[in-house]
C-alpha cells in the first residue's frame, strides 16, 4: 500500500518534530510525507533539526 501523509503545522516546533519522527518510525513508511510549515523563525535547535531530517528524500517541504 502507498500512502502520503501531509503535516499542517504553525507555531508548533517540538509537535512539528515529533510529528515527523513518529512518521519515520512506523512499521510501512510512507511514500512521501508533506510538512506544510507556517512558522516564520523557527529557534535554532529546532532549525537544525528540521535541516536534519530534511536530507529524508520522502519529506517535502512547504513553507508559507
């Protein structure tokens, strides 16, 4: 089975990151996973790991 999974975020950094990482750690992994992110500045500890998990070929970043 394919499935995407899309991630609506704003002013939600940890949630945000959590999020993600809970995605990655399922049994099927998704086809892509959708982050659209609407935070304007993200703290820098939250920055470099998006940056991180970001090198994931299946994440697709949206920022608004």
């Amino acid at each position: 089975m394919k499935i995407s999974v899309a991630i609506p975020s704003y002013q939600r950094e940890q949630v945000l990151l959590d999020t993600i990482e809970q995605v990655l750690a399922l049994d099927t992994l998704p086809l892509e996973i959708l982050v659209v992110d609407q935070t304007p500045i993200h703290g820098q500890n939250v920055e470099e790991g998006l940056q991180a998990l970001a090198a994931e070929e299946r994440i697709h970043w949206l920022r608004l």
